[in-house]
C-alpha cells in the first residue's frame, strides 16, 4: 500500500521539546501509558505506592531525577518528581509526554486543534480519494518533538496501534517485521514494520492492517523539513 506524505516541500520550524529531557518552559505533562502509571513515594520502582494516574492525567512535573535507567515497553526512561491533585511523588518519565493524551477515535484535527490550545504549534492535512471503489482517507499531523518514542506512544494511542505491539527494541535488522499477537483468523496482514538505516538507526516505525473490507496503513518518521516527526494514516474502505 503507498501513502504519499504531505509535507513534502514545507519548510517552516517547530521547536521541541525532547520527552527525555522536560524543560523549564513546560510546566505540565500528561499521562499517556494506556493502563495508568504508579505515583511513588520515592524515586524506585519498589517503593511504596501513592496514587494510580490514569490515561490522560496532566500532571505538574517538578524535576528530573538521577536515577538508574528504566525500560518499560522497551522505552527507556528515568523516574520523575512530579504532583497530581494534591500528591506529590515519582513516576516513569518514558510515558509522560507535553503532549495532552489522543482520546479513543478522535478526528486528527480536533486533536490538532486541542494541541494548538496548549500551545503546540502543528500542522495537519487530511483528504477522501476513490480509486476503483477503494475509498482512501488520509490523515497527518506534524507534532513538534525529536524523541521516536514520544512520537510513538502519541501515534499508537491516535491511530489504534494493537496495544501488545511495542515500541521497537534496538535491532540491526535493516527491515524487521513483527506480527500482532492479538492477530485475528479473518485478518489478512496486521503487523508491524520497522525500518531503519544500515547502522542501526531507526527511519520509519509502520503499521499495517487489512481485511476483508478495509484497512488501516500508518507510519511514523521524521519530517525531512521541520524539527518534529509526522504521523500519518492511510485508510481504506472497499
């Protein structure tokens, strides 16, 4: 299936914020671990839990903490000092992102239009085509970040992402495929794609569904002329 990217010859600016490293500028963060993260009551993953911060929570984030290193999901991060509702204690920093949390099928420009409002500057296109019958719905947004994992875990809860697919773990595979556990028997393709350069480094993350009736193409990569990542949807409706 091809998709052809907007973005092609747009060559303004975003200035973004790396999810690994919060800055001063950015006050409050948000929740996206589909299940919720822990809120402890210091800076382990053994410590004593304070509170359950759900999907979504915008969170006050305090300060970084110096701690050894996290993988969860096979996304590496650190613990951070942050308050919620009146509690103050320390979560994993992997899943927090400036990023206000994609609520279950919203339309890409709501959820643009939401983003604007906190005050992320970003773009967006969509457009119907009908080739044959096929009927093509293409969806993109361009978000201001230069983590691959923030951008992920924001185009896996947007778009649908099976929740068992994770990001990828570091690979020398030039192209590696990894098929949903949760696959279906009437589902013809439902995996996803990872490509990356001849040295390891990621270009693309894919994911790719279709069955009788439909499907849903994605791909996350950076964008070529600004300084974030697009995420973009083709779907198809026979």
């Amino acid at each position: 299936m091809t998709f052809a990217l907007f973005c092609a010859c747009i060559t303004f600016a975003l200035h973004a914020t790396p999810n690994h490293s919060k800055s001063n500028a950015v006050k409050y963060y948000y929740v996206l671990a589909p299940s919720g993260l822990n809120l402890r009551q210091t800076a382990s993953t053994s410590s004593k839990k304070i509170a359950r911060l759900p999907y979504g929570a915008q969170v006050n984030y305090l300060a970084g903490v110096p701690s050894q290193m996290i993988m969860v999901d096979n996304i590496k991060g650190g613990m951070a000092k942050v308050s919620y509702q009146g509690k103050v204690g320390y979560v994993f920093e992997g899943y927090l992102s400036k990023f206000v949390a994609p609520k279950k099928y919203i339309e890409v420009k709501k959820y643009a239009q939401i983003l604007r409002k906190s005050g992320l500057q970003v773009m967006t296109e969509t457009g119907n085509k009908d080739y044959d019958g096929y009927q093509q719905f293409n969806n993109a947004i361009h978000i201001p970040t230069q983590s691959w994992t923030e951008a992920f875990i924001v185009a896996k809860q947007l778009f649908g992402i099976p929740a068992k697919l994770h990001f990828p773990d570091r690979g020398s595979a030039v192209k590696q495929k990894i098929d949903n556990p949760d696959k279906k028997s009437y589902a013809w393709t439902d995996q996803m794609v990872v490509n990356r350069t001849s040295n390891g480094q990621l270009k693309s993350i894919e994911y790719n569904y279709r069955a009788e009736g439909g499907g849903s193409y994605v791909v996350i990569m950076r964008s070529k002329n600004m300084n974030g990542f697009i995420l973009a949807q083709n779907q198809v409706a026979d």
